[in-house]
C-alpha cells in the first residue's frame, strides 16, 4: 500500500516538475540549466513523495486494533472486522489451552499410563503414570517409544499397532507385570499414530498364578486318595486280598474317604470366603461358648496322646459369621494338638482390652521355624513334609484361618520358638455401639 502511495504522489510531482521545466524552456534556452532544474525537481519529488506516502500511512501502521483511533473512516469497517477475529482467535486459543490443561489434570492423575506416539514411533505425549510404570522417569516428548521398553514383546505390540491392528502384550518388568494394550489411530488406510495404555496387573497375575496353583494342588490332593480307593477296591473285587485282610483293607478305604471329605469341606469353606458369598449373623456370637464346643469335639484326639486343653478368659460377643468363628478357632485348636508333643498342653484364652478383642491359641509342641512362618498360611502349604506325612492334613487349615479373620477384619500373627512351642493370636477390632 505505502508503495503505490509513494508511486503516485511521485508520478504526480514528476508530471508537475516536467510542466514547469517545459514552461522554463520556453522562458529560457540554456541546455545545463535545464538538466539541473530537472534533475533537482525529481529529486524534490522524490523527497516530498517519499514524506507524503509516509505521513498518509504511519496512522495505519501504528494502529491498534483494541482501540482503534484513526482518521480514514473508510478502514473503520476494516479495522471492526481484525478486531472481532481477534476476539475469535484468543477465545478459540484459551478454549484450546484450558482442554488441554484439563487432559493434562485427568491423564496427570491416572495411575494407568498413556502414551500417544507419531507414526515414526516418536512420542507425542505420556503421563507421569507411564513413566513410573516402566520405571523411565527420564523418557521426553519426541523420544523414541521404545525408550520405555526395548523388550522383544513390547516392540512386537507397537509394531502390530503401527501396522493398523490391535495389539495386547504381558510385559515383566523389575516393577511388576504391565499389560500393554497398543491401539492405532487409521483414516482409512494410514495409521497417524497410536495410543498405547499401560495397566499394573501385578496382583491380577499373582492372583492368576494362584488359581493356577491351587487347581493343579487340588487336583492332585484328590487324585491320592482316590487311586488309593480304587487300587484297594479292586484288589477287593478281584478275590486278591486274603479274608483276614479284608477288615484292614476296608479300614483304609474308609481312612482316605475321610480324607477326601475334609479336603472337599476345606475347599468349599475357603471357596465361599474367596467369593464373599458367606454371610453375616444378625446376632453376635459368644467366641467363649464356641471355644468350649470345640474342645469337646477335639477331647478325644488330645486324649489319645494325653494332650490337656484348657480355656480361660471371658464371655465376649462378636458379629460375624458363626461357622467362619468356629471354623478359625476349631483349626488353631486342632493343629496345637496335632503338632504337640504327648503329655503336651494347648491354652485357649478368649480376652480383649480397650480396642481389641483377642482370641490366642497357645502350645508346647514342635514349634516352626522362622523362615516358615511367612509361608504357613497359603493354601497347601506344610512345614515337614515327612512330619506331615504322618499327621494329617490338607494344609488349608491355617488359609482358612487367615481369610475367616480378614472376612471380621481382623489380623492375625504367630510367635513360635522351635521345640518350645507356637502362640496364635486373634485380633478382632472391637464393634462401636
Ligand atoms: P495342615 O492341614 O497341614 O495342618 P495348616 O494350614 O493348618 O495345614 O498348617 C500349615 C502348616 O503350618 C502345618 O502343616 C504345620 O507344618 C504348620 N503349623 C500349623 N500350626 C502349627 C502349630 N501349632 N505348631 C507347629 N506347626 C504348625
């Protein structure tokens, strides 16, 4: 614009000094004079176009458009129009900045991780959730994915979501396990990149295991004795077994179907904490009274080896569920006597103080030994195997213990001393009336 300005106010001042060098030509014949006179009237108009251009633009160029205060009228609709685009653009700018500061609160906050990645596998975002899940806090936008993870697995799952397909992977870091869940972002057959979840699935995996475990050992628990069965019964049917033997024979079958039972009523007790299907007494019940029924039922096998069982303590209620009760002190009980010496004793004191009620099992048998005690309580899990051979059990006992504590919130913990004995204690928090 300052150019064509400047164009025609020096067009017009040329034109005006050629007329007056004409009109000096006329009045004057002097061929130098009339060069100088031309040469200096050009440059005069030059200057004067040059000014003058100046001066009709600077109100233009020093314009704001917030508060715009200018002289041509004819611009004015001009000026409205850059002043309501640029209310446009910085309401549109701020609309942009807030969402993405909202994304960045909400991703920011997420225990899950996310990682968004370019086609060429750069990274475009990822939240402090996906770094502390790969353990690369030093990872930056633009960096390589695969700065989180190089391993051949997670390589393998971006690849696939590079390539337009879904990809899941467990990946076994020094952290946990990590389930990678790759998804690409396609307009019709180009990938622009993809989104890449992170999950901690740790637990979800140690639990996995456990299933696992607990299906081949249950498995196996009920294959013995039923080989066991079916062996003797065979020999039975097939006349093999001498007559005098018959009665013993028959002992046995009866022996490992015993076995059976318990192990299939241990598994239901501990499948029904697992589901959370038991459910919960309208009325408390009284843990002393149920003490003093487990002891008569366990009065015959103490007897045998001369084991005196004693309680002491108090009357105190507790809400929960009774067979989970009966079945936690019923197992403490019966594993002080099993794991007893002959001649030995088990205490039963049923007790509380301010904010607990305490249910504490105590005996003068074997004891354990100190890198045991972490492990005693999961599911199939028996000290001496050899011993264990010879006492019977199904090693659920002390798991059933444990999830019928927890399912009254409760904790317990064991103090045990090899050869001198093992103390059980009970915790159970006390209900606020
Ligand atoms: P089990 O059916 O073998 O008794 P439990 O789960 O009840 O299974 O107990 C797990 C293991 O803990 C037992 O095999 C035993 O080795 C040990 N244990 C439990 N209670 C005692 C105790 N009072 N004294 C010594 N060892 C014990």
């Amino acid at each position: 614009m300052t150019q064509k300005i400047f164009n025609s106010i020096l067009l017009t001042v040329i034109v005006t000094n050629i007329v007056t060098v004409i009109l000096v030509d006329v009045l004057n014949d002097d061929n130098i004079t009339h060069i100088g006179i031309f040469v200096i009237a050009v440059l005069i108009g030059i200057v004067s176009a040059l000014r003058m251009s100046r001066k009709i633009t600077r109100p233009l160029v020093e314009v704001n458009p917030d508060n715009p205060k200018i002289n041509y009228s004819e611009i004015n609709p001009l000026i409205n129009k850059i002043r309501i685009q640029k209310g446009k653009i910085c309401r549109q700018s701020n609309e942009v900045k807030s969402g993405r500061e909202q994304l960045s609160l909400i991703t920011e906050n997420m225990s899950e991780g996310i990682v968004i990645a370019d086609p060429k596998t750069n990274i475009l975002s990822c939240n402090t959730g996906a770094l502390k899940l790969f353990g690369a806090e030093d990872v930056r936008t633009g960096d390589s994915i695969y700065l989180l993870n190089n391993s051949e697995n997670f390589r393998h799952c971006i690849q696939n979501a590079m390539g337009g397909r879904n990809s899941t992977c467990i990946l076994k870091t020094s952290g946990g396990d990590r389930e990678i869940i790759a998804s690409p972002s396609n307009t019709t057959d180009t990938v622009n990149g993809i989104v890449v979840f992170i999950l901690d699935v740790t637990e979800r995996q140690q639990l996995e295991t456990m299933r696992r475990e607990f299906t081949s050992n249950v498995s196996h628990e009920l294959k013995t004795p039923l080989t066991t069965i079916y062996g003797i019964s065979d020999m039975l049917v097939n006349g093999i077994v001498r007559p005098e033997d018959v009665g013993q024979f028959g002992q046995n079958i009866r022996s490992e179907a015993e076995r059976l039972i318990i192990l299939i009523n241990d598994i239901v007790s501990l499948s029904k904490l697992d589901e959370n299907s038991v459910p919960r007494d309208d009325t408390g019940t009284d843990l002393y009274n149920i003490a003093e029924e487990v002891i008569d039922r366990l009065r015959h096998s103490a007897d045998e080896r001369n084991i005196k069982l004693s309680l002491t303590g108090e009357h105190i209620e507790l809400t929960g569920n009774r067979t989970v009760l009966d079945e936690i002190i019923y197992n403490l009980c019966d594993n002080a006597i099993k794991y007893n010496k002959d001649s030995g004793h088990v205490d039963i004191k049923i007790s509380h103080i301010p904010t607990k009620i305490l249910i504490t099992v105590s005996d003068d048998g074997m004891g354990i030994p100190p890198e045991h005690i972490n492990r005693i309580f999961e599911r199939f899990y028996r000290v001496d195997k050899s011993h264990s051979r010879q006492i019977k059990g199904t090693g659920l006992g002390l798991s059933i213990v444990k999830h019928g504590v927890m399912y009254h919130n409760g904790n317990i913990r064991v103090e045990s001393t090899v050869g001198k004995g093992s103390v059980f204690i009970v915790e159970f928090p006390i209900e606020k009336r």
